[in-house]
C-alpha cells in the first residue's frame, strides 16, 4: 500500500508533470518539422499524457484486487452473500 501513501502525499506528481511536459516539448518540436495533426508520431504524443488520478487509481486497483478477492471468497458462505441465487432460474420463471 505504498503507492497510497505516495498518491496521498502527492510524492509522484512532479515526476507525472515533467514526463507530460516532455511530451509537450517533443509534441512541439515535430510541429515545427512540419508534422501536422495525421502524423502517427505526433498523434503518439498527444494521447501518451498520464493523467495522475487515472495513473494511481490503476496502479491502487492492481494493490487491492487479491485483498479484495481474498475478502470475497472468505464471505462467499455468509448468508448475507448471492453467490447461492440461481438467477438462471429466476429469470426463466418470470418469463414463463
């Protein structure tokens, strides 16, 4: 769960910031060679942009998918859980 600390703490942002600024600048530079909104390369750089929220939102997902696994299938017997509904055969006896 470092990667909570580091989100809440904003440790990464400037690191997020400078490598979109670097593709700014290499974005810029292609324009100046004549490189117009069709060039594949420019189009790389204009959808290669990190958007921090996005970043760590993915990067907390991938932390919390075994944690959350783990809770569900420990719950899976609780009798508060629908793992048991047979939704198969519920929805067929409303449309019979």
């Amino acid at each position: 769960m470092n990667y909570l600390e580091i989100y809440i703490d904003e440790f990464n942002d400037k690191g997020i910031q400078i490598a979109n600024a670097f593709l700014d600048v290499m974005r810029c530079k292609l324009t100046e060679l004549g490189a117009d909104s069709t060039d594949p390369f420019a189009n790389v750089f204009d959808n290669s942009h990190i958007e921090t929220e996005q970043y760590y939102m993915n990067i907390l997902s991938e932390d919390l998918k075994p944690i959350v696994s783990d809770l569900r299938n420990i719950h899976m017997k609780d009798s508060n859980t629908a793992s048991d509904i047979d939704y198969q055969s519920m929805v067929k006896n409303i449309i019979d």
